[in-house]
C-alpha cells in the first residue's frame, strides 16, 4: 500500500497508466496477429478441403455411369476424403506449434551459449 500512496502523492499515477496501456498494446497486438494468422490458416485448409471433395464426388458420380463401382465404394472413398480433409488442418496446426515451441528453445539455448563481455582488440596495426 505504500507504494500506492506514493505514485499517487508524486501524481505519477497517469506514468504507470500509459506505460501499462502500451506494454498491453504490444502484447495484444501480437497475439490478435496470432489468432488472424490461424483463422487465415483454417480458412486456406477449409477451401483446400472443399475442393478436395467436390473433386472426389465428381468422380464418384462420373465412375458411377460405367459400373465401375458400388455405392459402397463410393460412399467409402467420400467418408475417407471427409475424414482426411477433417485431420490435416489438426495435424498441420500441430505442427506449426510444434515449430514455433522448438524455435523459441533454440533461441534460449543459444541465448545461453553467449559470452558475457565480447573482448576489446585494440592496436590491431
């Protein structure tokens, strides 16, 4: 409570408040370009998928008019589009974290591997 009192008695008070909103700024606007990047992400996977199944029910439909397979197999081969146009974006967005976890370790690891002082070369000719 003392400290309260004594940014309040040296009216610092509207300091702290601008340097807590600009400190907030930077963190939010990081993670909003976190979330935009993956919604762009699930909307890219999305359209890819879509594509992916029209593509498989036109053939499905064009196969269909030579007998060449059952409606079994049909509706086999568009649950297996279904189900695989469902799982990428999981296992792509696993990645990218995965990616992304594995950087920042590298970057603290090689944080640590840095000397303290770089050494002063004087008189060099």
């Amino acid at each position: 409570m003392l400290l309260c009192s004594v940014v309040t008695h040296f009216i610092l008070d509207f300091l702290f408040q601008r340097r807590f909103g600009s400190d907030l700024d930077v963190h939010l606007s990081a993670q909003a370009l976190g979330r935009f990047s993956n919604r762009w992400f699930t909307f890219r996977m999305d359209l890819f998928g879509l594509a992916t199944i029209v593509v498989a029910a036109i053939f499905v439909v064009a196969g269909k008019g030579g007998e060449s397979a059952s409606a079994a197999v049909a509706g086999l081969a568009l649950a297996n589009v279904f189900q695989t146009c469902t799982f990428v974006p999981f296992v792509m967005r696993i990645k990218a974290d995965f990616r992304a976890r594995f950087n920042s370790v590298e970057r603290v690891s090689e944080y640590a591997n840095v000397s303290q002082c770089p050494k002063i070369v004087r008189n060099l000719f």
